[in-house]
C-alpha cells in the first residue's frame, strides 16, 4: 500500500473502511478469530477460548463470520456428525491486522490512566 491509497476518499471508500471496521468491531468477532488462531476447531472449543458468550451468539457469529468469509464450516458425515471451524485466509489476515490496532488500545488505555505505555 503506498500513498496513492489514500489520496481519494469518497464515499465509497468511506464505507468500505466503515464496512470492515464494523465487522472486525462486532462483539466477539476477535476473540473468535482469535480462538480460531489459537487452534479452536470444534464450537466447544470456541464456547471454551471465548469466556462469556453464550452458545446462541457463538452460534450467530460463527454463521456471520462464514458468510463473511473470515471462517470456513466444514460437516463430516460421521456418527454422529462431526463439524469444525477454522480460519480463512483472509479470517487469518484480519486477526493478523488487528494486533497492532489492539498493542495501540492498550497503550492509549495506559497513557489516558496516567500509566507508561511501552513502545512495541
């Protein structure tokens, strides 16, 4: 990405920006992906990484975040059928992009509480 990226911003730049940062945004969406990156597979390891969801909105998310294309949902035909979860590329890029968002809310969290942020 070089400068040239972001010398026009129109409308429709501003609501693919706006688009993408809802969607990473989402309640619980990275700390799925997050889970995903951390091996989860089956939905009982995702309700397990992910404290505090419930299992109907793991459920929703999951479902949001295949359609989106961030998850790929593979069924086995086993007895009984057996069903996984795990990350895209593109799911892996976005939790990869997200890290240094979080590194900065974590340090502008310690700054505003009056702490040291540390550089990373």
């Amino acid at each position: 990405m070089d400068e040239k990226d972001f010398e026009r911003i129109d409308e429709a730049a501003c609501r693919r920006f706006q688009s993408s940062i809802e969607l990473a945004g989402r309640k619980w969406n990275g700390a799925i992906l997050l889970a995903g990156m951390r091996g989860a597979r089956r939905f009982s390891e995702y309700r397990t990484l992910v404290d505090g969801i419930s299992d109907r909105l793991l459920a929703s998310r999951l479902k949001e975040l295949e359609y989106e294309g961030l998850i790929e949902r593979e069924v086995r035909p086993t007895t009984p059928v057996s069903i996984s979860y795990t990350l895209t590329p593109s799911g892996r890029q976005l939790i990869t992009l997200l890290q240094p968002l979080t590194e900065w809310g974590h340090a502008h969290a310690l700054e505003r509480a009056g702490g040291i942020a540390v550089a990373s």
